[in-house]
C-alpha cells in the first residue's frame, strides 16, 4: 500500500504545478496588456497587487493556486503518516477522493467560480481530510511497535 497512498500526494503535487502554469499563462499576458508586465512591476510587488487591476476571471487561477499552497499540505503530511504506519485501502481510497474534488474545485474556481457550488466541494474534500486525520491519529496512538515493519 506504501505507493498506492503516496500516489494521490504524488498527482495533487503535480496537479499544483499544473495550476502555477495556468496561472502564468494567463496572468502575465494580462498583466502585458494592463501596461504592468514584469519589466514594469514595482520593487516588492506581490500578486495580491494586481487585484482590481487584473480582470477577476484572470486572478481566480492565482487564488486556486494559493489554496493549493495551504490545507493541501495537511493532506501531504496526513498522507506521509498513514503511508509509514501503514494504509488500508480505505484511505487510498479517501486519499484519491480528496484529490479529486481539489482538481474538480480547481477546474471550478479557475473557469465558474460560483461561490455555492465550490464551497460544496470544498467542504466534501475536508470531509475527506478529516477521516484521513482521524485515521492518522488512530494509527499513531494505537501503533503496536511489534507490528511495525523490520
């Protein structure tokens, strides 16, 4: 099971830099036709910038970005501790659910952004996380030593 669990972590990293690309791919040539492309960006200049100077539609793919930056590192550590105590296909099975609805909230933030329905999928992937917490937990506080691998 020890790749099967890491395999989820493994395509939400890939699926993060997949969405820095689209970031990028849309952001600087909007930023070019604002007349603040990078030759023309201010020292210290931050992202949160260009709010209200970039179209909304462009920023909703830098804000799904940074959402990939901050609870999906939850799921890499909780990922790390059911791998190295050992999973059941169960949590390979929340692993993938997870990541797939981050994709689906990915794809959903970047292009519609209805409030409503990506908050739906927002909560049914913490629902996700939170099992896999909870089973971290349980395998870390009720780990037979004896049990663990030589």
């Amino acid at each position: 099971m020890l790749a099967q669990m890491l395999a989820p972590a493994a395509v939400l990293i890939a699926w993060s830099l997949i969405m820095l690309v689209w970031m990028a791919a849309t952001r600087l040539p909007a930023m070019g036709k604002a007349g603040g492309g990078l030759g023309n960006a201010r020292p210290g200049g931050r992202g949160q910038d260009l709010e209200g100077v970039l179209p909304d539609k462009i920023n909703w793919k830098a804000h799904n970005y940074a959402h990939l930056m901050e609870q999906p590192t939850l799921f890499y550590a909780v990922t790390i501790i059911i791998t190295l105590l050992g999973a059941s296909a169960f949590d390979v099975v929340a692993a993938w659910i997870y990541v797939a609805l981050r994709i689906v909230h990915s794809v959903w933030q970047a292009t519609v952004n209805v409030v409503k329905i990506r908050f739906l999928l927002f909560f049914l992937s913490s629902a996700a996380l939170m099992y896999l917490a909870y089973r971290a937990i349980a395998l870390t506080l009720f780990h037979d030593p004896s049990l663990a691998p030589a």
